[in-house]
C-alpha cells in the first residue's frame, strides 16, 4: 500500500524562536556582561530611580495597613516587587511624554511626580483626589497635569486607548510618545489584539508594556497561553517583542530606552519584563494558602528589585549603607507625613455623585442626592 506523507515542509512553516530574558544584574548585584549593553543610566538618574523605589515600596506598604485599618476606601492592589519596572519605564519618558497605566502601577504615578498627598487623598477619598472618590483606590485617572491617561477596568484595554491616543500624535506631528502597561492577564484579552494590531498597522508613537508577574489573580501564566514568552506575541502584528528582567532596574532601563526611541520613531515595540507579585493580587485575595507555594515566594524573594539594587549602588559606590539607611527613613517619613495631611482634608461631598454625569443634572439625580 502507498504511503502518503502528511507533513509540511518546513519552508511553508511559521516558527518563531522565544527570546531569552535579558538581564544585567545578578543576584548579589553585581553587574553581567550585558552591563555594557545598551544605553548606560548615569550615577544621577540611578539614585532618582532607587529613591521612587524606596518611595512606591513604603507607600505600598503603609497602603496595605490602612486598608486593613478601614482608612482606604475600596480594595487594594499591592504592587511589592514592580518598583524596578516602573522606575526604569519611567526612566526612559519625557515629562511631555503619556503614560496609560494599569492598576499595579504605583511607583510610576510618583516618578510622573504625582505627589504623595494627592495619592493618598485618592486612597482616603478625600477632596483632593482628582478623581473626587469616583474611582477604585488603584484605577488612576483625571491625572491629566502628570500626562496620565485615565484607566481602563476591563483588563488590557488601556491597549486600545494607548494605540488611539498615540495615533492622534503622529496625526497632529507631536513628537510625543504612549506608554502603555498591562499585566500578563491582560495578553489573553481582545484589548491586547487590538490594540498591538492598530499600532502595528498605523506605526504609533507608543511603547507597550507587559508586566508578567506570573498570575493573572489567580491563574498561572502556564495556564493562559502557550508560549513560554509573552514577548512572542509581538511577531503576530508585524511588531519587535523583547523580554527583560522587570526586577532588574537596569535591564528595565536599558530595554524601555530603546522601545520608547523606537516609538518616537513611529516604529511600536512590545516589551515583556518578567518579575513576581510577592503580595496577593488585591487585599480581597488569599494566594498563600489558595494557589500559591510559599516556597515559591521564597524563591523569588532572592530577585527582589530593591535588594540588588542597593547592592549594585554600593558596590559601586554611588551610596554606602548608611546612605541606604538615611533614604529608607526619609521616605517613611515623608510617606507618613503625606498621609497624616491627606486625612485631614474634608471627605468628598455627596454632591460629586452627581456633577459631571450630564451636561445638566436631572430631576431623577436630584431625587437620590436628597435621599442620601
């Protein structure tokens, strides 16, 4: 009996090899080989990105305890373990640049320069949240003075938004740049297709942002997709796809430089950096004892950004460890300090329930204002 074969050659295949993840520091920090890759970060800007870490790590933590106290108002979303990601994204931004960020994004809002009473206004509901307590604690938005674009709460959509606002930019010659952030969930949604496919199609001014901490809530990576690097993903929308070290500051400087000068160019990248979510995904969450082994967390832990960091700071003696000790006091300080004058601020009237809904406020909004 003739046998017939089946397979296809491997010329009329589409194979795309997975990138390795780049990385500059180790453990210890000490710096790799790849140190001398790509663009340097001067001794200047390096001490302006470890004291936003110091800062979003303090913050994150004094958040969390409030929330547990009952002084922050909606659910909570730690972001312990991002710092290094946000830091060195916002490292390669101009001020004019824009940023669409996602809910985990809280060392950017400060190297943006949102300031500290402002963010904690927002956690308390207090008047001087921009947003007047209409939004959840962690969905940024009314933040236009930081270039910030508002958030999106359906996972991944910030992606369309990013792509449309970028393409406005080329469309009124700015020579600005989108940032745009999602998490690794957030690459299983119609958000991340369509937005990658606009930008790949029209050439956007915008650098996207994948921060795979390993769960989607609580769903693992594995269990989403395929394809071990998320940065693979890039080839399907004519785009380049990168992955990095998300816990290495200086990986995540040297590869967010080049994304972000290649958007300026009107050529879009899709970045992928790879880091842990050492909390829980919100405080309405219990990975320890529900998805996740404490060994694992364990393991991660000996990657942590601001650990090595330091590390690498001192042994190249841009600070001692008394000047690590000094910034890690002031930033609690000024991280309490914030919060004690936001609290003191009055709440947000029940009124702001209806202003800005319609163009006029109708007799039926009326009605509920009175009753509340």
């Amino acid at each position: 009996m003739l046998e017939i074969s089946l397979e296809i050659p491997t010329q009329f295949k589409t194979e795309v090899k997975e990138p390795q993840v780049f990385r500059v520091l180790g453990q210890d920090g000490s710096p790799l080989e790849t140190y001398e890759v790509g663009y340097k970060p001067s001794e200047g800007e390096l001490a302006k990105a470890y004291r936003w870490m110091v800062l979003g790590r303090v913050l994150d933590r004094y958040a969390l305890m409030y929330h547990r106290m009952g002084k922050v108002k909606s659910t909570y979303g730690p972001h312990e373990g991002h710092e290094a990601a946000d830091a060195g994204t916002a490292l390669a931004l101009r001020p004019e640049d824009w940023v669409a960020p996602y809910y985990r994004n809280l060392t950017l809002l400060i190297a943006r320069g949102v300031p500290l009473e402002v963010i904690w206004a927002k956690f308390f509901a207090k008047l001087g949240d921009p947003d007047k307590g209409r939004n959840l604690t962690i969905e940024w938005g009314g933040f236009k003075q930081w270039r910030i674009l508002s958030i999106g709460a359906p996972i991944g959509h910030q992606y369309i938004y990013a792509a449309g606002f970028a393409y406005a930019l080329k469309y009124l010659k700015k020579k600005e740049v989108v940032a745009a952030y999602i998490g690794d969930g957030g690459t299983s949604t119609n958000g991340f297709h369509t937005g990658l496919n606009f930008a790949g199609v029209f050439k956007v001014p915008a650098a996207f942002f994948i921060y795979n901490n390993q769960y989607a809530i609580s769903v693992p990576v594995s269990i989403q997709t395929a394809v071990s690097r998320l940065s693979t993903k890039a080839a399907a929308y004519g785009l380049v796809g990168v992955s990095a070290d998300g816990m290495d500051l200086l990986a995540v400087v040297k590869t967010a430089m080049w994304a972000v000068e290649k958007a300026r160019r009107g050529e879009p990248t899709l970045v992928e950096y790879v880091m842990y979510r050492f909390g829980p995904h919100t405080t309405a969450d219990d990975p320890l004892t529900k998805y996740r082994d404490p060994k694992e967390v364990e393991e991660y832990r000996r990657w942590d950004p601001l650990a090595r960091l330091e590390k690498f700071l001192i042994r190249q003696g841009i600070y001692s460890e008394g000047d690590v000790k000094t910034i890690w006091e002031e930033a609690e300080r000024e991280v309490k300090e914030a919060a004690k004058e936001a609290e003191a601020l009055p709440d947000v009237p029940a009124e702001e329930l209806i202003n800005d809904v319609y163009s006029f406020v109708p007799k039926s909004l009326r009605e509920w204002l009175e009753w509340l």
